[in-house]
C-alpha cells in the first residue's frame, strides 16, 4: 500500500509540474508567434506522446495506466491538431485556401 501510494505521489508530482511548466511556456509566447512554432510544438508533443505511451504499457499501478492512457489521447489530439492547423496555414500562403 505504501509503494502504492508513492508511485501515486511522485506521479502526480510530476504531472503537476509538467501542467505548470507548459501552461508557463504556452503563456509566455507572444500571438504572433503561435503559428511559426506549431513544428517545434508538434514535435514536443511526439516526445510527450512517446513518453505516455510508455507509462502507460509500463502499467506500474492501475492510475498510472490510465493516466498513461489519457495522455496518450490528448498528445494525440494536439499533434494531430498541430499538423491540421499548419496545413491550413501553408494553404493560405499558397493562395489557394482550400
């Protein structure tokens, strides 16, 4: 139980940290910027989604797994938004839009 317990803990101590020090980054790039840095964001993410998927095939504790698991989900959602949106841009430049 006590093993339990600390592997919850140092979990969430990491997460909480990893939310702090993105949302801190994320906040501090200026709007304009945003788009040019959507490759060095999608590639931030792939190394986020790397590391989910191995916390989550680790399966050290049932909340490590599922946590894992929605981390996977929501890098995936980001990467593949990432990758949307950057098209959309390169399709503006071109001129064509569609």
């Amino acid at each position: 139980m006590a093993t339990e317990l600390s592997a919850f803990v140092t979990n969430l101590t990491l997460f909480v940290l990893a939310a702090f020090v993105g949302y801190e980054i994320i906040t501090k790039i200026p709007t304009n910027l945003h788009t040019p840095l959507m490759s060095g964001a999608n590639a931030i993410s792939g190394i986020t989604l790397l590391g989910s998927v191995v916390v989550a095939g680790a399966g050290s504790t049932t909340l490590a797994t599922v946590l894992g698991f929605l981390a996977v989900v929501m890098a995936t959602i980001n990467v593949v938004g990432g990758y949307l949106v950057s098209h959309f841009m390169l399709d503006q430049f071109r001129g064509g839009g569609n």
